[in-house]
C-alpha cells in the first residue's frame, strides 16, 4: 500500500504510527515534494469513489485565491478541479492511503487507518 503524507500533519504521522505498530507494508509519498499527476488522481478519486471536491482542503489560502468555494460541483468541473489538485498538492486532503486491493480511503482517523490493513493483507 502507498500512503500520501505531508510529513508536518498531526493526522498523517498517527496514521504512520498505526501502521507501524501493526507491522505493515507500505511506501510513504510526499505528496507535497513529489505531486500526484491528473491521471493519478483520477485513479486515487475512482478508487476512493469520490469526487474531486470532495477531497479538497478548502481552508488552504490557495483554495480561497482561486475562488474554489464558488466553483461548480459536476461532471462537467471534474477536469478543472483534477487540474487544480495537480497544480496545487497542499489542496489535498491527507493522509490518502491507496490500498492493495485497490480501494483507496482518506485516513483522517485511526478507524479508517486499520480498515485498510484488512484489504491489505
């Protein structure tokens, strides 16, 4: 399993800590240093079942310069939204953890940490 962390965030570094303390197999990304392309994301939104906006830190200063509380929310927008992410990592909500099943789960919490270590086995 991959893990996307920003190394600064309380909630990424537990999430470490939990699968560290469950002795599982996973590679951590830097999403900040090393950016998810568009075709990732719409890998890692398709996995997570989600769409774009719903994984967007829209308290991030970039997220009110570009104005993104007022964009539109439809199929239509999912392009300029993906662009946006890509161009933007910290609009990212964090830590995603892309599992080896295939699913994917925004880890925010310690439950949604370990109920990927049980598809991931």
């Amino acid at each position: 399993m991959e893990i996307w962390i920003n190394p600064e965030c309380s909630k990424c570094r537990s999430a470490l800590s939990i699968l560290d303390a469950e002795q599982a197999q996973y590679t951590v990304r830097h999403y900040l240093e090393d950016p998810p392309t568009a075709p990732e994301l719409i890998d890692v939104l398709a996995r997570l079942g989600l769409d774009p906006w719903h994984i967007v830190r829209f308290g991030e200063p970039v997220a009110a310069e570009l104005g993104l509380a007022d964009w539109p929310r439809d199929a239509t927008a999912r392009p300029r939204w993906i662009e946006a992410l890509a161009a933007h990592p910290a609009l990212i909500q964090r830590p995603i953890i892309t599992a080896d099943d295939g699913t994917a789960t925004v880890a925010r919490t310690p439950e949604a940490v370990t109920s990927t270590l049980g598809r991931s086995a």
